[in-house]
C-alpha cells in the first residue's frame, strides 16, 4: 500500500469515525426522552435497554475480535 493510498484510508475512518460519534451523541441525548414521554417508560426501563445495548456491543466486539484473530484479517471488521 503506497502512501497516498494510506492518507485516503485514515481520512476515511477520520471521517466514519467523526461522523459516529457525531450521530451516538445525537441519539444518546435524546433517546431516553422518547423513551419517557412519548413511549411511557419508566427509568427502570430506560437504564435496561441501555444497559442491553452496552451488552450488546460488548458481545459484539469480542465475537468479532475472536473471529478477526482466527482469520488473521481485521480490515473486515473495522
């Protein structure tokens, strides 16, 4: 891989990564007000879901890090 071509690859995840952390920001403000006043969920309920989805994704990235290092390729992942 010549360097141009690594400047675009960092660029990109700059930019993917930014614009997640952007939008999860967004969302996580915003979420348990919706969850409360439009679906009428108490905060039991709230911190439950949040607590799956931190689950979730714990799961997720330990799966995907078992499977990266069996195949030995982790651009797949990222």
């Amino acid at each position: 891989m010549d360097e141009k071509e690594n400047k675009k690859t960092v660029r990109t995840f700059a930019v993917a990564s930014f614009l997640n952390d952007f939008s999860s920001d967004i969302i996580n403000s915003v979420w348990p007000l919706f969850l409360t006043t439009v679906l009428g969920a108490n905060m039991a309920v709230v911190g439950f879901i949040n607590g799956l989805g931190d689950a979730l994704v714990s799961v997720s990235q330990a799966v995907s890090g078992y499977i990266s290092d069996k195949i030995r390729r982790r651009k797949v992942f990222v």
